[in-house]
C-alpha cells in the first residue's frame, strides 16, 4: 500500500511541477524562473502548512529537505519536469505558441490532478489534529504553492478568480477525512482508496466548473459592466 501512496505522489509532484513550469513560461521566465516556479508549486505550499502548524523544515517535516531518500527524489523529479517542459517549449515553440488554447487545456488539468493529491497529503499529514485543522491544512498545501507562485509572478492568484478553485478542494479533502476516519478508518488499504477518492471528486468538480464555466459571484464584472456603461453613454450622446 505504500508503493502505492508514493505512486500518487509522483504523480501529483509531476502534475504541479508542469503547470507551474507552464504558468512560468506563459509568463516568459527563463529556464531558472521555470524550474523556481516549478519547485515552489510543488513545495511551497507543504512548507508553509508546516511552519504554521510549528514543525521544523528539515526535522519534522515530512515534504522538504529532509535528507530522506523519498525528499530528494521528490526535488528532483520536480526539478526534471520543469526542464522537460521548457525543452519542449523551446524546440516546439512555434507549436507551443499556436497550441496555445490547448496549453492551457493541458495546464487545467494537470493542476487539477496536483491539487487533488497535494489536498489528500495535506489532510492526511494532520488527520489526528480532527476535521477542522485536517481539512485546512489540505486546502493550504493543495493552494499554498501556486499562491506564492502567482504572487512572485505578479499575477492575481489563481485561487481568487477562476472555476471554484477552493470548494472542490474542501470537499475532497473533507471526503478523504471522511474516509480515513468514518468509512475504514485503521484498514490498510485505507490511504490510498482516501488519496484515489480526493483526487478523483476534485478533478470531477474542477473540469465541469471548467466545461460549464462555472465561477463564484463577483460584486462586479468590470469587463462587462465598462461595456454596458460605454453603451449608455454612447446612447445618451446620440440624443
């Protein structure tokens, strides 16, 4: 079951580190802004849970810089996807450029992946802390790294404008509590059916509020409400 654990893991770890590595090159960083943004989407996010929950980096916790096998492995897996995509970026850069709506597609859904597993690793690492703590310790190591990322890029996080971004992983962290301590709590198989259940109802949710468009309401839509002013304004002129 471990062997398992650690496989949904690489996949979250690759997941994350492409869609900052995506993000990164969207924004026309170079190859070290590419893997920085990549490492920082995968970390940055456990990191921070951890020093406000009061563990040690490098001593109690569990993700960062631990001189543990699984650790290094992680950084460098990390570290090799964002190479990977800024190679393919630049040898197919006019493809890149004009796959562009598809990029983002790819992006969307990889980030959707990451955010589910990252969500289960944090709720899980806290679990005995009970529901409230769990569950938001989920959303922080799940949302944390793009945050600081999208920040560093100057950017408005992603979290706060588009498709929902923090309900799905409520609830998926929310499910993977449930499971863990209601369903089959103590089973040995109990892990990976909670990480596999929080990934799949967060990817679920994020690609139908991506196809159906679905967002939270804003007070205003700027875009929309300039548009219907100039109108207005335009008519009143024409009298």
């Amino acid at each position: 079951m471990e062997t398992i654990v650690n496989i949904l893991e690489i996949i979250g770890i690759i997941s994350f580190a492409a869609a900052g590595a995506m993000i990164a090159i969207d924004k026309e960083t170079d190859i070290v802004g590419v893997v920085l943004m990549a490492i920082t989407t995968c970390f940055a996010g456990g990191m921070l849970r951890d020093v406000l929950a009061g563990n040690l980096i490098g001593l109690e916790c569990p993700w960062f810089f631990s001189g543990s096998p699984d650790a290094n492995l992680y950084i460098i897996i990390s570290v090799s996807t964002a190479v990977i995509v800024f190679l393919a970026a630049l040898i197919f850069k006019k493809a890149y450029v004009r796959e562009e709506k598809l990029v983002r597609s790819v992006n969307n859904v990889l980030d959707a992946i990451g955010i589910g597993v990252f969500a289960a690793i944090g709720t899980g690492n806290y679990l005995e802390a009970g529901a409230f703590v769990a569950i938001s310790m989920g959303v922080l190591t799940s949302v944390g790294g793009g945050l600081i990322r999208d920040i560093i890029l100057n950017d408005i996080p992603f979290i706060l404008r588009k498709y929902v971004y923090v309900v799905p992983i409520v609830l998926g962290s929310g499910l993977y509590y449930v499971i863990r301590k209601c369903i089959i709590p103590g089973a040995a198989y109990a892990e990976p059916v909670a990480i596999v259940g929080c990934v799949l109802l967060v990817f679920v949710i994020r690609m139908l509020a991506t196809y159906f468009k679905w967002n939270l309401p804003k007070a205003i839509d700027f875009r929309k409400m300039r548009e219907t002013v100039k109108r207005e304004q335009l008519d009143e002129d024409d009298f």
